[in-house]
C-alpha cells in the first residue's frame, strides 16, 4: 500500500503481553513509550488494549498516563478515550456463581477475581496459579467465597497445557450461561459477560471517535485478540503470535522482544506505510 495510507490511520491500539511486552518484563520498552507519543503527536488516537484491568496498566507503561489515556482494558469490559470511562460492562453475578461451583468441580482449576488492581484467590491452589501467572500468585490474597459488590474483572486458571486450556474453555462456554471465556494463554482464560469482547469495545470507541474500520490499526499475538482484528481494518500480528491470532491478521512484523510494533507505530506517525505481508 502507498504511503499515504499512513495518513488516514486515525486510531492505533495494542495488546499488551507478549505484543508490546515481552514475558517476564514488567514493563514495555522505552521505545514504544517514545512511540506511543510520536503517534500522539502526530494527531493519531493510540492506546492499549489489554485483558488487564485499567486500575493495572499505566506501570506497564512506566507510568506515563498519556500512553492509556485511551485504553481497552479487562478484556473490553473497560472503555477509555482521553480519559474518560465511555463504557464500563460488569459481569453478571448469578453467572459468576456457577462458575465458581463449575471450577471447584475441576481438578487442578481455580477462579481469581479482582478488587481494583488486587487479584483475590476464590477458588483453587496458588501452586497451580504460579505455573500459569507467577506474578497474580505472588499479589493474591484468599477469599473464602464471592465478593458482594459488583466484580469487572475476573479469570480462571487451569493445570493445562494449550490444548487442554481450549478444551476446558469448551466445557465452561457450554456450562455457564450468561458468560463468554476465552484463552489468551496457556493455563489461563478471560471472563466478559456474552457477547462481549475486545471487538466489541473497540467498535465503541471507533463509534465515540468517528473513525471507521480502514482509519483503525491493532497489534495483537493471541487468540483474544481475534475480536478485535475482526473489527479493524488493519489487523498485525507479531512474529510470536498464536496460530489463530497469525491466521486472522492482514499483516505479519517481526517479534514482540525486538519492538516490532514500536517500529510499526513510529512509521505511522511518520506518515509511512510499514506493512508489506
């Protein structure tokens, strides 16, 4: 594509792990926070767009509050554009509970839920919960059972390799009404009400924004990320990307550990085309 391209991209989002931070860091690269505001600069909407609640990922960020002023955060339940909340969805209560009595049923399974940036152990062993998210196993605290406000931000874990994770991912969409579960990883699934995903906070914010699907870039690696290639017009994987995450893009950059999309985005906001494949 010529390069004028570049200049009709009015909006850039990115997944977080494993898309702009690689795993094990505990925050992205000086050059994407450099990237990030090339693109600001330039006039273009950018921010992330992440399972991770909002409350945990400006750190991410080295703690600069303008790269997610504008964010798609807990896997689209949280809606962010220059600041302020646009869309908030909770996840109902009633489902949550039979989720919670599913997963107690599993072997090697458990369920965390979040107050604020705080991951709370409801269900399951925080051995298990090491094997797949060391950090969450590290800042969890026990809860005997639900909590009685209104939980965002929920996920379940499981001892399962990938094909395994899928499988039990299966039986929970099958099981639970009223809840939609995904797999951005081995061992390790999402929760948003049904219907509900990245795909469809990002059709949100394009809405709130004015922007259509051909003004839209997003960086992704996993399959959580599919939604929302599925609604921009300009979806890229990372070198690293999951097969069903690679297959579903329009374009392919390099890896995640060697700043591809920091690459990708100073390109843009220098009103060049950095996609060929």
């Amino acid at each position: 594509m010529p390069a004028s391209s570049a200049s009709r991209i009015k909006l850039i989002m990115t997944d977080i792990d494993g898309t702009v931070m690689p795993k094990g860091a505990s925050s992205v690269s000086e050059r994407t926070v450099a990237a990030f505001h090339a693109a600001l600069d330039a006039g273009m909407v950018v921010g992330p767009a992440s399972g991770r609640g909002r409350v945990q990922i400006a750190p991410f960020f080295r703690g600069d509050e303008a790269c997610c002023a504008t964010a798609i955060a807990t896997n689209g339940l949280e809606v962010y554009c220059a600041g302020e909340k646009i869309r908030e969805e909770l996840l109902p209560a009633d489902a949550l509970r039979d989720t919670l009595e599913f997963v107690r049923e599993a072997p090697g399974a458990g369920l965390l839920v979040f107050e604020g940036a705080t991951p709370r152990l409801v269900a399951g062993e925080r051995e298990i919960l090491a094997r797949v998210s060391e950090p969450y196993a590290r800042a969890c605290v026990p809860l005997d059972t639900l909590p009685d406000t209104p939980v965002l931000k929920a996920n379940v874990f499981v001892d399962e390799d990938r094909a395994g994770t899928e499988a039990f991912v299966e039986q929970l969409n099958d099981a639970i009404d009223g809840l939609d579960f995904d797999v951005p990883m081995a061992g390790f699934s999402n929760i948003m009400p049904t219907g509900w995903n990245k795909g469809s906070a990002l059709r949100v914010l394009c809405k709130h924004l004015g922007v259509t699907a051909d003004e839209v870039v997003v960086f992704g690696d996993a399959g959580n990320d599919v939604t929302m290639f599925e609604v921009a017009g300009h979806p890229v994987a990372v070198e690293n990307a999951s097969q069903d995450a690679a297959e579903r893009a329009r374009w392919h950059i390099g890896r995640c550990e060697d700043d591809a999309v920091a690459a990708a985005i100073e390109a843009l906001a220098a009103g060049e085309w950095p996609f060929t494949a």
